[in-house]
C-alpha cells in the first residue's frame, strides 16, 4: 500500500508505469475527491494506491480545514486470499 501527498493528479502521465502494478482507490471513490480544495484548479493531489493483494472497497473525502491545506482521504479494504 502506497498513500500520501503525490503533488499531482491521479490522471498524470506520471502513473502510467505504476498503473501496470497498483491500483488507485480512485476507482472506488465516493462523490469528489479532490483533495486540493484551494482555488482552482480543484485537484486530487493526495492518493492511496494498492498492489494485487489488496481490493480497494471505498474511498471518502473529509473536509479536514483547521489542519492541514489538503482534505483528508479514508480508504477502506479487504486483503485477498
């Protein structure tokens, strides 16, 4: 499991050789989760990717204002057999 603060979007070109071995919980997202909530553009900066082993159930945006300037992410999961 990888998480944090990847200072760009979930739709980078960057990821394009880390799609081949994780998978975003971007897939199971509820509702926007940008993450990057200060002006524009809104983005999803902050993410949690995840090798084979483990199957991405749901991913929830928390507004998290008073300590941080990113909103908080929480991922739940299942570990594959």
């Amino acid at each position: 499991m990888v998480f944090g603060d990847f200072n760009t979007p979930y739709e980078s070109y960057h990821f394009n050789d880390f799609r081949k071995d994780y998978q975003s919980f971007h897939d199971v997202s509820e509702g926007f989760t940008a993450t990057w909530p200060k002006g524009l553009p809104l983005l999803e900066l902050d993410q949690i990717w995840v090798d084979e082993d483990i199957e991405p159930i749901t991913l929830k945006k928390f507004y998290f204002k008073d300590y941080s300037n990113h909103d908080m992410l929480i991922g739940s999961f299942n570990f594959n057999d």
